[in-house]
C-alpha cells in the first residue's frame, strides 16, 4: 500500500471549479477587439513621429481594401479608456480612411511595462530618425529604472537592475547598441528642437550636435540663429570651443559669429557677408535660405546697369 505522504494531491483551482473548459481555453487566446477610434488616447509623448507621407498613403489604400490585418496593441486605462501601445500609424490611416474602430490586442500592463513594450515594437521599424531614438531610450531607460527585477507581463522581455550594473548597459544589451552609444542618443534630448531637426534632417553631424547639447538653450538659440543667417554648421572642434566658451560664461551672440565663421579644414572659398552693413539691404520678410538667390540677381541687375553705363560712354 502507498504510503499518504507520498502521493502528491492537486487540488482544482477556483477557476477551475467554477468555469467551464471552454471559458478556460477562451481565457488562453488573445483578447481582439474592434475598439471606437474615440476611445483610445495615444501614449504620452510618443517619440516616434507619424507622417502623413506616401509610405501612409500606401497603408491607407491597403486598409481601406483589407482592413488591418496585424492588430494595434492597446492597455486599459484606470478611466475605462485604452491606451495605444503600438500601431500609431494604422491608427492615423483608419482616420484618413474614415474608419471609426481599429483592431486591437488588449494587454494588461502597467505605464512603465507599457513604456518598454511600446519602444520595443516601434524599433522594429526600418528607418528611425535619431530624435526618435533619443527619446524612446530616455523614456525606456527611465521605466526601467522604476521596474527593478520585475517580469513584463503578456510575454515581454524580463527586466534585471543588477546592483552595480548601469540600466544605459542593461538597455544596450537588448537593443544590440553599447551603454555609451544609448547615452549618446539621449544626449540629444537636451537639444533644442531647431538643432535637433538639422540632426534629424542630415544637416549636422551627432558629435557637434552632442557637444551643443551641454550648451544652455538660451545660448542654443543664439547659434541655430547664426546657422540659420549663415547657412552653416559647426565642426566638431568648433562645437567643443564653444562649449568651452559656455562652462567660462563668455560665450556671446558676437564669439559665436566669429566661430562660425572660422575658415575649417577642405572648406571650399566662399565669400561671407555679415554685419549690420548688409544685414539692412535684405527685405525684412526675406528668409535667409532666399539671401544666395536675392544677391545673385542684385549682382546681375547690377552687372546689366555697368554694361549700358559702358554703352553710353562709348557713344559719346
């Protein structure tokens, strides 16, 4: 005869007593919804940018003809209303379609377990601006911060804070990027929208950008100005003496002209025009991307005025 204390019992659950197996496997699948578009919010400063390019006028054509095939993923709010974790961009299509609902997989998460979900599924993406990324390891590497040692729920990836182990490095591990690099990207929040569009836009390289982003924003403005007026940017040498300039309080509006204007290394000739002399011929309303266009037809205006001036001293 078995002996009792060697025979294990298993002992239903409530949930097992009190529901059928149906309700059981239902429980297991995917909760999918069509939710009202009203309904659901963005999330709070969602770092990736929607653009309402061809790429979303291929997604709208291809919703308007199959619906969305791969739902977006949303949390419920503490309101009743639903979070968007991802599918921003089928959110936005479905508006431009003049659809009222969206498919969406309803997860149970917190904010902070809904922040790392959300960069998680937008990296996936084929083309992400530096700006993007800036922001999304910001907001990530603070959730995690606040989630030491805790599992994401709905199959996310486990979040360790190990004791002397530096969250920047935790984070590089799972996105394939070294700690310094993700504390590169995040530098770049610190920069003024304007700097951080000619980043964006391939206008100005990261490290000169990084090395401005310890710069004040007030003093930030004074150079993105100079580089607007002066069609412009610094070297990376250049952005360093600044920033020198700053930590010494003597960078002005006047030695951040001068640096500018430094003649750098394999710079082809130009001619540069600065001061109120010229500064005063130029229309007021006139942007400075028009000033090359406006001198080259003053100068041809001017060219046309000396050649009959020349004609009528010769008929004398």
């Amino acid at each position: 005869m078995a002996n009792v204390k060697d025979i294990e019992m298993k002992l239903p659950s409530l949930d097992e007593l009190f529901s059928s197996q149906e309700e059981r496997d239902d429980a297991k699948l995917k909760r999918i919804y069509e939710i009202p578009l009203d309904e659901i919010d963005p999330f709070p400063d969602h770092p990736f940018k929607v653009r309402d390019d061809e790429d979303m006028l291929n997604l709208v054509e291809s919703i308007r003809e199959n619906g969305v095939l791969t739902p977006a993923t949303v949390r419920k709010k503490e309101d009743g209303r639903y979070e968007l974790l991802s599918g921003h961009r089928r959110l936005r299509a479905c508006q431009i379609a003049g659809i009222d609902t969206l498919r969406c997989e309803v997860v149970d998460m917190t904010r902070d377990e809904g922040t790392i979900f959300m960069v998680e599924s937008n990296f996936q993406r084929t083309k992400i601006l530096p700006s993007e990324k800036a922001f999304a390891y910001k907001m990530r590497m603070e959730a995690m911060k606040r989630l030491p040692g805790r599992p994401l729920k709905n199959g996310g990836q486990m979040v360790h804070i190990f004791e002397g182990e530096k969250t920047r490095d935790l984070l590089g591990d799972s996105s394939g990027e070294s700690g310094r690099t993700i504390s590169r990207y995040i530098r770049l929040t610190e920069l003024i929208p304007e700097i951080l569009d000619m980043v964006d836009e391939g206008q100005m390289a990261m490290r000169p950008a990084i090395e401005l982003s310890f710069i004040p924003k007030v003093q930030q403005g004074h150079i993105w100005e100079c580089m607007d007026a002066e069609q412009c940017t610094p070297s990376h040498a250049q952005a360093i003496r600044m920033r020198q300039m700053c930590a010494e309080k003597k960078l002005t509006p006047e030695v951040i002209e001068a640096i500018l204007l430094e003649e750098k290394p394999n710079q082809k000739e130009r001619i540069v025009l600065s001061g109120e002399r010229f500064k005063r011929l130029f229309p007021p309303d006139l942007p400075s991307s028009k000033r090359e266009d406006y001198i080259a037809a003053a100068m041809e205006y001017y060219a046309k005025h000396r050649h009959r001036q020349r004609d009528r001293d010769d008929a004398r």
